[in-house]
C-alpha cells in the first residue's frame, strides 16, 4: 500500500502550485460549459428543429472549422501577445457568443443554419 500512496502523492504535486491551482480550475469550469452546450445544441438540433444525425454531424464539424481554420496561427498569437490577455478574449467571445445563442433559443427564433 505503500507505492499506493507514494502514487497519489506524486500524481496530485502540481496541485501544490497555486496558479496551476487557479488554471485548472478555469480549464474545468471551462471545458464543462463547452461540452454542456455541444449537449444541448444536439437537443436543440435532434427534438426542437426536427434535425437527423446528419445535421447534428455537420453541426459538430461546423463547430469546429474555426479551429481548423485559425489554428496553425495560434502559435504565433500565443508567443507574441500576452497569454492573459488572449484568454481573456477567447473566453469572452466564447461567453457572449453562447448568451445570444441562448437568447435566440429562449425566444424560439433560432433556425437550424444557426445552430
């Protein structure tokens, strides 16, 4: 039992840090909202617009053309802005991008293209 613990120990250190601490509680919060609203697009997609798997297929690949899109260049964002910065952006784009998708859905405008 006593590389049980010595196993714990090592896998939980950087728990230890308090920025990796603050960082990975954010990355926790949010990866969960991403994956709640790729759950609810599929709903909304499957039961409220009468979509098939087909549309929910392109809708999942849709959502992740930006990141094919843009991604060879986020390295060159990352080294030359500020990483703070960046996320702040990324992170408030993301949040209010969901806020007016949730608004059409509250008010049973959203169409299917724009989901």
């Amino acid at each position: 039992m006593n590389w049980l613990r010595e196993a714990r120990s090592r896998t939980f250190r950087a728990l230890t840090v308090r920025n990796y601490r603050l960082y990975f509680t954010g990355q926790v919060i949010s990866v969960s909202g991403t994956w709640m609203q790729m759950v609810a697009q599929t709903y909304l997609i499957l039961y409220r617009l009468h979509g098939t798997g087909v549309d929910v297929a392109i809708g999942t690949g849709l959502q992740f053309l930006p990141l094919l899109l843009a991604g060879p260049f986020g390295g060159l964002i990352a080294d030359r802005l500020d990483k703070r910065k960046v996320l702040y952006a990324t992170q408030s784009a993301a949040g209010i991008l969901a806020l007016v998708f949730g608004g059409l859905v509250l008010s049973d405008a959203v169409k299917l293209w724009e989901v």
